[in-house]
C-alpha cells in the first residue's frame, strides 16, 4: 500500500466525520399540566384546593392567569364522593364547608381534579388530631412575649402536644400573624428573615412534638397564631422537595410529588394552636 | 458453568504444579503444544540499571527473525529462539537506550539473562537509539491500549497537580463532564464501567478533592496501562475499560527520594533498599485547610475546612531467582468539614479508599510465570448535613477482600497460554437516614464473585496472532452466570502497518449511583434477584501505522451496545433492592478515533481526536426515547505538545475542544407553596438531554526548569504552569433561576485562567 493513499483514505474519513458529526438540538415542547396544592386539617372543613396550570418558560407566573377554572374536583372518603364547589371571586380555588365534610383523623382522602380533559388524582391519608399539652405553662400568663428584634436568643420557649400517633410523624410549626397593623419586628445581625414580607412562616421539621418557640419564627410585632402541625408523608416529602432542594447537597428533588397525572401536593396535618401577643421592648 | 471455573483452576494447577514437579527436563515434552526442540528459551527480567527496577513493557526483539516478547507487568519475558545460531537481541523500551547483546543457545537450553537498560550513554555493547513505545504497542495483538510513563506525566501542564487522570483525559475515546471531575468516560461508558487496579488492587472512587484530582500519586507510579476497549479475558466484572497502575517498586541500590511542593499540596517521596528489595513509601498532603485558617478567610468568608491526603508504601523482596513478594498498601481521605453552630448549616464529607495487596510471583519454569495476589481494598463515603433541625446521613461502605491467581506459559515461540482465576468476597452497606427517623435505606449484602479465564495467544504466521479467550464469571447474589467470549487478532500487512480487531462480551455485577458534575459521593451496589448484570458487546477495528519518521497514528472504530445500564431514580432512595435504587435501561455507543502521536525527539506529543455517539433509553425517562447522557461529546479534539528547548528548559502545552455536553430544556415551571405562603417556582423539565451547552475548549501551559540545588547533578525542577491561558470560563452546568420574572436561564462556569507554580528536589 503506498503511504500517500492510505493517509488520503484516514483524511477523507476525518473529514467525513466532522460533517457526518454535527447532530442538530431537539426543542421541548411545553404540555401544561395540572398543579393542585391542598392542605387538609383534621376537624376543619376543605378551606381550599388550589388549581394552576404549570407556567411556559417564558412567561411569568400569574396567579390569576394561570389559575384553573371550571374544573371538576372532588374529595372520597370512605365511599362516599363529595363535589366541591368553586370559592366565588377567587379564580383556581375550590372548597367544601365544614357542614357538609369534616376532616377526620385516621382516614384516607382522595382528591380527583378533572379539567380540560385531563384528569388528576392524589391521596392523604390524615394524621391523628393532636392537642398542646402545656397550653398553660409554655409561657407567661398573659402570653406576652416581649422582644426588641428577632434575635435567636431573644426567649426561648417549648411547646409540647400529644399525642404521638405514630412513633415516625414528623411536626412543623405555623406562624401566622393575625394583625400586622402592629408593624414588623426589626432584624438581628443574624440576617434577614427571607420572606420579609409574608405574614406566615413555618419552622423546620422536628422528629417529636417538642417544639422549641424562639424569636426568630415571629416576623411581625401583635397577635401571632401559633399552629401545631402533625404531617402526613406527603406533606414531609413535599416540603423536604420543595424547601430543602435547594440545599447543594440535597437527595431531595423536586421531582418528589405524589400528585399521578399532575404536580403539586394534597397532604393533611392534624393541629391545635395557641396565640400569642408580641410586644415591643 | 461453574464447570468451566473449576476448568481454569485445573488448567492453572496443571500448567503450574505438573512442570514444577520436573523442571530439569525441557518442558516442551511434556505438553500438547511443543516448543520446537530445536530451541532454547532465553527468559529473564529488564530492569533499570541506576535503581534496579523492573521495566514494564520493554521490547526484546531478534530482528533477523522477526521475533521477540515484550516483558510482563513484572518486567519478565521469555523468547523461544532457535538453537546453534548466533544472535542479536535487542532490548528497548521508551526512554532507555537501546541495550544489544548477541546469544547463542543449545538445543533445548534455558538462558536465564537479566537485561539491563539505561537512561544514560554508556559505553560496551549498547547502541545509542531511542526508541518508541508505540512500536511495541503496534505489534501487541491488544486493541485501544495506551501506556504512560512518569515522565510524560510530569512534562505536562498542570492545575497545580500532576495527575495520570487528567493526561488520559486528553486521550481520543476518553471523556469528561467538566474539569474539575477526574471520572473517565471511555467510549460511552461511565466511570463506573472501568475496572481501576492499583498494583492489582480495585479501587472504587479514585478521586481528591470532589474529582479535581485522581489519587494516584504521580511519585509513586511506575506504570499506567489504559485499556480503552476489548480487553483480554483476564480482566472482568466491568463493561468499558482497564485501567491498571503499577506502583514503583523502589531503588534496590540507592537510598533516595524527592520533595514537591505545589500551590494546592505538597509530596514526599522515599525510596531505599531492604535486604534483596526495597521499598517505597509516598505521602501526598492538601494545605488549603491551613492557608484558610493562617489567613483568616475561613472564619471571615464562613468557608469550611476542607483537606484531603494519600499515603502509599510498596515493600518488595527477591527471594532467589524464581520469587518474588511484594507487599503495598494505600490509604487517602478527603474531608469537608463545615459547622457555624447551627445544625440547619452543619455539613460533613468524608470520602476515601484503604487497599492493600500481597503479591507472589513465581516462576515454576523458565516459561511459566504466575502471580498470586491477596487483596483488600475499602471504599466509603459518609454524608452528613442539617435538614433544618434534622440531620441527613448518607453512608456508604465497601470492602473487597479478592484472591487472583494468574499464570503464563510461554509454551513455544509461537504460543502463550494465559489462565487464572479470581475470588473476592464484598460487603455493601448502604445507610440513609433523616433525623432520628428509621432508615430510607438500610442495604447490606456480602456476595461473592468468582470468575476464571482462559487464553491463549497463538501467531500462526510472523504477521498473524489471534488470541481467543473466555471468561466465565457470576456472583452469589444471582443464579446466572456470565460466558464471556473474547477474540483478538493482529495482522502486521508491513512493518508500518498494522491491522488490529477485536470482539467481547462482558458482565458487571456492581452499579454506581452517583452525581456526574462532582465525583466524590459514590454510592455502589451489587446486583441482586432484582436487577440483572449489566452486559455489553464490543466491537474495535483497527490500524497502526508510521505515517512520518518517529510519528505513530492510530486510528480505531467501535461499537458497543449494552443491556441493563442503570440510571439513578431521581428521588430519595427509599427501600432495599436495587430497583428501588435505579432505573434499568439499555444503551449504545459508537465511535471513531484518531490518534497521531510522536514519542521521541525534542517535540513530543499527540494530536487525538474522536468521533463519538452514546445513547442511552429507558422506559422511565421520556417513554423510552434514546437520550445523550451527560457525558456524551460528538466532537473531541486535543492537542499534547512538549518540547525540550535545552538542557535545563522544557516548555509544554495542551489545547482542548469538545462539543457542549447535553443539558434538559426547561420548558415551564410552577408554584410550589405552603398555605398562605408562596413558596417558589420549580422548574419543569422537557426531554431529557435533548439541548446541549456552547463548546468547550480551553489551552494550558507550562514551563519546567531544571537546576542544581545543593549538588552537581540536575536534582531539582521548578514549574510553572498556566491553566486556561486564554480565560475562556467553560460551561459547567446550566441553572435555572426562577426568582427572575420571567424565570432566566444561567450558565455557571467554571475556572477562570490561574497560574500555578511548584518546585521539586530529589535526593
């Protein structure tokens, strides 16, 4: 073989593969989905099970915009199917009062979503009522805590409930400020609060319904509703997905979702509450 | 199938045991295959004559027969030569001069000649030529084979460390996600598919510093073998590739080591002789740790502490002509370690190996050459950070206890049986946990895998060889039984060209889950009743050729389709068997490569370039439809130059260019809330891989400078080393940040140019 053509034969193959090589980018089209986000607590009626469609990339989130309407929801329990009704003015949200279905603790709920021909469906399966065992105690008498910002080592106060249904439930605190009139409690060296300006925070997850109440929970000065939650797995899942994937070096994915054919959460808690009265030092 | 084990293990006692017993009488007359009594055997070791060390894959060649063997991992070799003629035979390998000495055997007479090679001029019966390993490598009837020497290793550019994974990496056919991952993809395949041996010990995750670095010390390496695709029947229990480091023996004349200090780390290295051997100890050690501290950025930044360190040590003695015992060990850590007081924050890695290996080599005859080796090897990686007020733990554990026994026997001149067999007993423990809450995962298994080999390389004609071979291999854990067949075959069309083929099956029995943008949180698991073995089949075709004086090319194609390739699940593990570990799919590669090389000479280097496809599907992940994985490059370039400008400078550089790897499109998002809080948006994912990011390429370079310090010989080198000397900040993954309105995609990139400087002495 002569060396000139066997080379030429290898350049021609070269050149062959670099053009043969170039493979073109597939585009994703965009399919909407369903999106429900629902909370069930024991002894309340459905307040509200929200529908969205997801986003396209290219466009901003907008409540209303994107908000379900017209869709077919409906709760099962124990056989019976329940209808849920649209709540007037507030596009996407849908509800059943307390008269017609109360939640029960120890029972396995059933969401179906039909909408524009797609049809979604999820369960929960509801954790026992709880109720704050040291209501009395946990705190000062006339449950005024008093604070100049929202330094960690402000106070520190426990509140326990019981009882423990279940030896791996997991708990969560709600803080929810009932009037922020009473204006918003300045920041610690500590660093900000990141949702400066809700009035709902939630604390991590515990492993035991011994929940320890610092200074750092209250965003705003006033009457604050401190809500005892006893989570079902979803709920856990839910929010290790959603409020710990952002940790780096998180397992946890977003993709972690129990909503079949759709996105979102439907989870349930059991729950009691205390408020309490923040007051400037 | 079990039959064919116990086979290999009665052909390997027969080989052995039933020539030993009888020694005195030539071999040949006692076995199927003959060498022609015509004969004599001439056998021996190659050594290195300042150090004594044995020499890898030296060549020792007859010309006037066109015959010759290339010495063995442990630099012995043996070469059937006929009787009552006066010979000349050559011995070369790259680097040393070439060393010549004429032989005359008798019939059926047994030589026994230790060559020894030299790096200096000397004068007597060497001759003064350099010669090019790749020659060697063109006439071995093994496919996609690379080898590398500690001196290339140190000629090229750096990122502060010298390190054989990122030279391989610049390899046609080997791959990587992003520069500062040290895992190797080698024709589709991912760092999980390669088997890596450390002085025949496993290793499972080779890396420093979140992949940055591989943990092979270049000081203490002697040898790196790269197998790229179908390799012998000797190797197994993976799909892609070998790769085999040897470590230094050590100086069996002289006490004498060497110190380096670089930016990121710094390294010792000694070397003396013990009775008849010698040994080697090398100690590697990260400072960053120290200089975050010394300066105070650790505390004033909030950065965590972070380290990691090697340790090897090999002991070797020659106990007579015919054994020899070699004992070494290694051990590395990295550590990550960061804690502020809150546990919300608290987040501490480790991840390391411990291996240590007992090796026996003997010699039942002149032509028979066995190793036993006795290894241990544990690999774990323990992950730990707060979970708000919970504390996630990820620990993962493996040990791998292995017996192998190997035998070589150079039955005639044209013939070499090789067999042996392997025993390894694992545990795997794997344990997830969040909070106090009982394990997502609690997995432990304790299988055993046995293999045994049999093959035989047979060159009926000067220009053909053929090697036929079967590996037979299973693991306790599941009753099927893997039948490995193997075939190579080298045809020499003219002593510049060269024809090469190759075709294989191969079984893996372990699966690894881990994240492809760092390679530091391993998690390998063997397969159970659940998940069936990954296999694949090999197909490489191809030349070696001498296009120009003292340049090589290569040029090699190859298929590769694979069965039961596994993809993590994308959520929390949670359960005990595989299939709740991963997704199970298929997959296929192909590709072509070229590969130009000039191994002597003031210029040195290699121009490589690869065509290649990888395509992965599984019925998860978008209904099956094939996909790129991460790792998947169309186009790879890479350009190795270095030049030796005089006596005290030489000068290096590398240039790289690869298509964009493969990236999801996001094509919509939603919002994920808690009652009466907004919460944020998730991104949603179109087709898995279906985009990919801008090219990548990026040229390093580097300057070494030798000098004498506080002796007359040229004992220390001072480098400085340019990474990314244009500052093109390459893509490192594609991130989504939904707090824009709309949502804005980002590229995060990765190091901007950063010189790098270090200085070495030996003594």
């Amino acid at each position: 073989m002569k060396v000139s053509s066997k080379y030429s034969v290898v350049l021609a193959l070269l050149i062959a593969a670099i053009f043969v090589g170039c493979d073109g980018a597939i585009e994703s089209n965009y399919t909407p989905q369903i999106v429900v986000q629902s909370f069930l607590y024991t002894g309340e009626g459905i307040d509200s099970v929200l529908l969205h469609y997801t986003t396209p990339y290219t466009k901003s989130y907008i409540d209303s915009e994107y908000a379900i309407t017209g869709a077919d929801v409906k709760i099962s329990v124990d056989g019976a199917d329940f209808q849920l009704l649209p709540i007037p003015n507030r596009k996407g949200r849908y509800y059943l009062p307390k008269s017609t279905l109360t939640v029960q603790g120890g029972k396995v709920y059933t969401l179906t979503v039909t909408a524009d021909g797609i049809t979604a469906t999820a369960q929960t399966s509801v954790p026992l009522p709880i109720q704050i065992t040291n209501r009395a105690t946990a705190f000062p008498a006339d449950r005024i805590l008093v604070l100049d910002t929202n330094d960690a080592t402000t106070f520190t106060y426990t509140l326990t409930a019981g009882p423990v249904d279940n030896p791996h439930r997991l708990y969560m605190l709600q803080i929810t400020s009932i009037d922020t009139t009473y204006g918003k409690i300045p920041t610690s060296n500590q660093g900000p609060p990141v949702d400066t300006s809700a009035y709902v925070r939630y604390s991590f997850i515990q492993t035991a319904p011994n929940m320890i109440i610092y200074s750092r929970l209250f965003g705003w000065f006033g009457p604050n509703k401190i809500k005892f939650l006893a989570l079902d797995s979803n709920w856990v899942d839910y929010k290790r997905a959603v409020g710990y994937g952002a940790n780096s070096f998180s397992p946890f994915q977003p993709s972690l979702n129990h909503i079949n054919n759709g996105l979102g959460i439907f989870a349930s808690a059991g729950w009691d509450s205390i408020t309490v009265f923040i007051k400037p030092k | 199938m079990r039959s064919f084990l116990y086979l290999c293990f009665c052909v390997f006692l027969i080989s052995a045991f039933g020539v030993s017993a009888g020694d005195a009488k030539p071999y040949a007359k006692r076995i199927a295959l003959p060498a022609d009594s015509s004969e004599g055997l001439l056998s021996g070791y190659v050594k290195d004559s300042a150090s004594g060390e044995t020499i890898i894959g030296a060549t020792i060649r007859v010309r006037s027969l066109k015959r010759g063997a290339i010495s063995n991992k442990s630099g012995y070799f043996a070469l059937y030569l006929p009787a009552g003629k006066v010979l000349k035979v050559e011995v070369s390998s790259l680097g040393y001069r070439t060393f010549s000495k004429t032989v005359r055997l008798n019939e059926g007479e047994k030589i026994t000649e230790n060559f020894i090679l030299s790096q200096e001029n000397l004068q007597g019966e060497e001759i003064v030529v350099e010669t090019d390993r790749s020659k060697d490598r063109r006439e071995s009837p093994q496919v996609s084979t690379v080898s590398l020497k500690p001196s290339q290793i140190a000629s090229l550019p750096r990122a502060g460390e010298a390190d054989i994974f990122r030279i391989l990496q610049m390899i046609p056919g080997v791959q990587t996600v992003s520069e500062i991952s040290a895992g190797l993809y080698i024709r589709g395949g991912s760092p999980d598919q390669n088997l890596i041996l450390l002085d025949g010990s496993t290793l499972y995750n080779p890396n420093h510093f979140f992949g940055f670095f591989s943990t092979f010390n270049p000081d203490a390496i002697k040898d790196v073998d790269l197998i790229k695709g179908g390799f012998p029947a000797q190797y197994g229990g993976r799909l892609s590739a070998v790769l085999s480091v040897t470590n230094k023996d050590g100086d069996l004349y002289n006490t004498h080591g060497a110190v380096a200090i670089g930016l990121i780390s710094s390294r010792a290295t000694v070397e003396t002789p013990v009775g008849n051997g010698a040994i080697t100890i090398a100690a590697r050690r990260t400072y960053i740790d120290a200089i975050l501290n010394l300066t105070g950025l650790a505390k004033s930044l909030d950065l965590p502490s972070y380290y990691f360190y090697d340790l090897n040590g090999k002991f070797t003695q020659n106990l007579g002509d015919n054994d020899k015992i070699a004992v070494s060990g290694y051990g590395g850590l990295d550590k990550l370690y960061f804690d502020n007081g809150s546990q919300a924050s608290q987040v501490d890695i480790r991840w390391g190996n411990q291996s240590g290996s007992a090796s026996w080599t003997h010699l039942f005859s002149s032509n028979i050459f066995s190793k036993f080796n006795f290894t241990g090897s544990h690999y774990f990686s323990l992950l730990k950070f707060g979970l708000g007020d919970e504390a996630f733990t990820f620990d993962n554990q493996i040990y791998d206890y292995s017996l192998r026994a190997d035998l070589e026997d150079i039955t005639s001149s044209n013939n070499t049986l090789k067999t042996g067999f392997q025993l390894s007993q694992y545990q795997f423990g794997l344990n997830i946990k969040v909070g106090n809450n009982p394990p997502n995962a609690d997995i432990t298994q304790k299988p055993i895998y046995y293999a045994g080999y049999v093959s035989d390389e047979w060159k009926p004609t000067d220009q053909l060889a053929i090697t036929p071979g079967l590996r037979i291999d299973g693991i306790s854990t599941r009753s099927d039984v893997g039948i490995d067949p193997r075939l190579s075959v080298r045809y020499i069309i003219n002593p510049e060209f060269t024809v090469k083929a190759s075709y294989g099956i191969y079984h893996q029995y372990l699966d690894l889950a881990s994240n492809p943008l760092f390679t530091a949180f391993d998690l390998w698991l063997p397969v159970d009743s659940t998940q069936a073995p990954q296999t694949a089949q090999q197909y490489v075709l191809g030349i070696s050729t001498v296009p120009f004086e003292d340049f090589t090319l290569e040029v090699e194609t190859y298929y590769k389709n694979m069965s039961n390739v596994v993809e993590l699940k994308p959520n929390i593990i949670t359960g005990n068997r595989l299939s709740d570990v991963f997704f199970v799919g298929s997959g296929y590669s192909y590709g072509f490569e070229v590969f130009l090389q000039k191994q002597v000479g003031d210029w040195t280097g290699w121009i490589g370039y690869s065509l290649a496809y990888t395509k992965r599907k599984f019925a998860a992940i978008d209904n099956n439809a094939p996909f790129s994985p991460t790792y998947d490059r169309r186009h790879d370039l890479n350009v190795v130059l270095t030049y030796r400008l005089n006596d005290r400078w030489t000068v290096g550089g590398t240039f790289t260019y690869a298509t964009g790897q493969p990236y999801s499109q996001t094509t919509g998002f939603y919002n994920a809330g808690e009652p009466d809080y907004d919460g944020k948006l998730i991104p949603i994912n179109g087709l898995k891989n279906s985009l990919r990011l801008e090219p990548y390429h990026r040229m390093d370079l580097s300057g070494t400078y030798s000098f004498s310090l506080f002796s007359d010989k040229k004992n220390a080198e001072f480098n400085i080393d340019i990474y990314n000397v244009y500052n093109h900040r390459n893509v490192w993954f594609r991130r989504i940040n939904t707090d824009n309105t709309p949502a804005t995609s980002e590229n995060v990139r990765l190091l901007p140019i950063l010189p790098t400087f270090g200085l070495q002495v030996k003594f």
